[in-house]
C-alpha cells in the first residue's frame, strides 16, 4: 500500500474526478487531461497516469487510451478535494 502521493499523481487524479463528475463508470481520454499541462510536463503525466493505473486508482480500457475512476481513486480524490491538497497519507 502506498503512503504519500505526489502533487502530480494528485492533480491528475483530481482533474480525472472533475472531468468525470464523480462518476465511476465514465471513461474519459487521457489526452484530455494530458493536453491541458504544460508541454515539458506531458512526459511525467503520462508516466505518473500509468503508476496510477498500476496502483489501481484508475483503471484503463484495454485497446484504447482511456481512463476511469475505480473506487479507490474515487475515494481518494473525493478526499483531497474536500480537504485539500495537503493530505499526502491516507
């Protein structure tokens, strides 16, 4: 289990979780999120989607490039929007 998350991973997964509106079963592109970063940080927001989605926060589709919440992600960006951005430990 992991203990901290980087203000990335956090950021990515609250962009995720407003994209989504909350729900769960919605799959959005990672290009949309990616995109909207600055263009020397692309490189790091696709690696830190994949960590995520290896971590089981968000879950891929297998042939496309799309992502979703699983409910752990769901939890945890619910989290620290509420709470903000300050929660490194859950």
């Amino acid at each position: 289990m992991r203990t901290s998350t980087t203000e990335l991973e956090k950021t990515i997964l609250i962009s995720v979780l407003v994209l989504v509106r909350g729900n769960t079963k919605k799959f959005i592109k990672e290009d949309d999120i990616v995109l909207n970063f600055p263009m020397r940080q692309r490189k790091n927001v696709r690696r830190f989607f994949k960590k995520l989605v290896r971590e089981g926060y968000l879950i891929k589709k297998p042939k496309d490039n799309n992502v979703r919440l699983s409910q752990e992600g769901l939890k945890i960006a619910s989290n620290l929007l509420h709470e903000g951005a300050t929660f490194i430990s859950r």
